[in-house]
C-alpha cells in the first residue's frame, strides 16, 4: 500500500520510483535555481565589465574582459549554491524578513568578495605577477574603491536574496505565477 501521508518510509518498488522522481525533480530543481543564479550574477559582472571598461577606454585605455563575466559567474553561481547548501545565515531565521535579506545579503557579500580576491591572486600568481596586482581589480586598489565595490556588490545582492526569501515563504511557483503570467492575480496570505 502506498503512503499518502509520506509519514514514514515506503518500500518495494514504490519506494524506489518515488525516489528517483524526488532525486531527479530535485535535480532539475536544483539546475533551475542554479541557472537563474547564474544568469543574476553574469547580468551584475557584465555591468561591473562594461562599467570598467567604459572608464578605462575615458582614460585612453583599452581593455576588455567580458569573457570572465560568464566565467564568475559559472564560478560563483556554485560558490552560492554550496553556501546555501551549507545554510549560511540560518542563525538569521526568525528575525524579520527584511533583516534576513540585508544579513544574507552581507554575508554572501562578504563570501563572494574573499572567492574574488582569491580568484585573482590564483591568476596572479599563475601569470607571476606579485599579490597585490591581483587586489588592483578592486576599484584600482584604493580601500575606498575596494569599499565601493563591495557595497555595490551588497546592494545588487538585495533584490535577489528579497525574492528568494519571497519565493520560499509563498513557494516558487505562486511566485513565478505572480511575476510571470497575465491576468488579475489574487492570493491570500495567512500567517502562522
């Protein structure tokens, strides 16, 4: 007999169906959520390229790396994912909704910078280049540069932590349904 319920552990080959569909659901879930992280961070590297390159190409110099937007990004989508595999900021849970999206926000701010960091001094030291060239790509290397890109980095991270925290509170597909398709929309909230 199957468990409607899924109060306990089925067996026979029920079990084994409904295991496989959960993996592979999960899967492809996990793809999904993966794809749009990817997607988020190569849009906000591409702006950072372009930005930097707009600047350098003022100044009469002319470089372009667009190619390492989609690279990061590839990179730094999985860094994310795995974080949040780890439950970085659970201890957040509980406090308000907007706290757990700046904190979050934070952390994988701060996450992302230090995977930056170590992503360059990586190609300095491939190319045998000294460490600190490596730290140049951070707003020239100036500390008020360094803390330029990283409240920008925070600020652009906001939105996307806002609408996970939305999506798992009224779940993924109310919220894709609420953005994504036409017509009046009506829900109702309940709070616990």
């Amino acid at each position: 007999m199957q468990n409607a319920a899924k109060t306990g552990p089925e067996t026979g080959a029920a079990a084994t169906g409904a295991e496989k569909a959960s993996l592979e659901e999960r899967a492809v879930d996990e793809l999904k959520h993966y794809a749009i992280i990817t997607l988020y961070l190569w849009v906000l590297f591409l702006l950072f390229a372009t930005y930097k390159h707009m600047l350098l190409h003022e100044n009469g110099i002319s470089v372009w790396n667009e190619s390492f937007a989609i690279v990061n990004a590839l990179i730094f989508g999985k860094v994310i994912l795995i974080f949040q595999a780890l439950n970085l900021g659970r201890r957040l849970t509980g406090l308000a909704l907007a706290w757990i999206v700046l904190g979050r926000s934070l952390m994988f701010t701060i996450v992302l910078i230090l995977f930056h960091i170590a992503e360059e001094a990586i190609r300095a030291w491939f190319k045998d280049l000294p460490l600190a060239t490596s730290i140049e790509d951070f707003g020239g290397g100036t500390l008020l540069g360094f803390a330029t890109y990283t409240a920008i980095f925070f600020v652009a991270l906001i939105p996307f932590f806002a609408i996970s925290e939305v999506a798992e509170i009224i779940g993924a597909d109310a919220l894709w349904n609420l953005m994504f398709t036409s017509g009046r929309k009506a829900f109702k909230l309940f709070q616990e």
